[in-house]
C-alpha cells in the first residue's frame, strides 16, 4: 500500500509583509535608535513592533490569540525599561530618552506608563474582554504616546519653522 501525500489545506499560504505609514517607519527608526547605545541579543524594537502590525491585521484576527500576541511585542519594547528585573538596559528609563534627546518624556511618563501598563495585562492575558476596537485604539495610543516621547528638540524646532513659513508641519520632513 502507498502513501499518498497530504494535500495542503486551501489557503494555506503565507501572508506578506506589512505595510507601514511613514509615521509607523519613522516610530520605528526611533525606537531603533532609541536602544541603540545598549547592544542586545533582543530583537530590534522595529521588528516587535512590525510584529505586532503583523499579528493585528485582518488576515490573522481568526487566531483567537492575536490580541495577546500582538500586546506582547509592543510590551516587549518597553519592557527593558519599566521592569527593574531587566538587565539589558542598565539605564533608568528618564535616564535612557534623556540619552536619547527627548524633549517631552518627562511630561509623558505617566501616559507611556499607562499604555505599558494595559499592553502587560493583555500580553499575559489578564484582560480577556478586549474587543479588537479596543485594542486598535490601545495600538494607537502607543504609537502617539511613543511618538511624542521620542520627538527631540530640534523636531520641536522644525515644527515651529514650518508653522511660522506658513502651514502645518508635512509627514515628509
């Protein structure tokens, strides 16, 4: 008797990559530079952010554990920062986005904190109840959160130029 092979499921097909708006690429750029002084054996943050893009988009909301996954790799980017049993960044976390020239960490800590706070419980699936709506806006608010507190004196400067030559700021400078 011969084995016949097993057919490939229909659909079975692996998905592409993400596509991220400029303002995602630049959070990203951001995010790499903000942990570039501490060379680690983590994954760059662009690649758990991209990840957690990934695992929230349309095509992958069948897996009933997409919310967790993707709140794990965005809690995993701030993890080496808001927990004191990380190792990989010796630095307190004012101490690592003043290295880095943020100009507005310090009024953000809290809010940035907050986001960290939510990520964590759903990463370790203490909030089950999250629709996927909640979790857009949670993705949201760490994408501004982290924007604002990785933007650097000399982004302020430029956006008051742009503004005194006329317009608001474009996605492209």
């Amino acid at each position: 008797m011969t084995e016949e092979p097993l057919q490939t499921p229909v659909g079975n097909t692996s998905l592409g990559p993400v596509r991220l708006t400029y303002a995602q690429e630049e959070l990203c750029r951001r995010l790499d530079e903000l942990y570039d002084p501490y060379k680690s054996d983590v994954k760059p943050p662009s690649e758990m952010f991209r990840g957690a893009i990934f695992a929230s988009r349309a095509e992958c909301r069948n897996n009933p554990d997409w919310i967790a996954q993707a709140a794990h790799s965005l809690r995993e980017i701030l993890y080496p920062l808001w927990s004191p049993r990380h190792e990989s960044v010796p630095d307190r976390k004012e101490e690592v986005f003043q290295r880095y020239g943020s100009a507005l960490f310090d009024t953000l800590i809290v809010e940035v904190g907050r986001v960290y706070g939510r990520l964590s419980n759903l990463a370790h699936h203490y909030s089950v109840s999250v629709s996927s709506e909640e979790f857009e806006l949670l993705l949201a608010d760490f994408e501004v959160s982290m924007g604002q507190a990785l933007t650097r004196q000399l982004d302020l400067h430029r956006e008051i130029d742009q503004l005194i030559r006329g317009g608001p700021p474009s996605e492209l400078e």
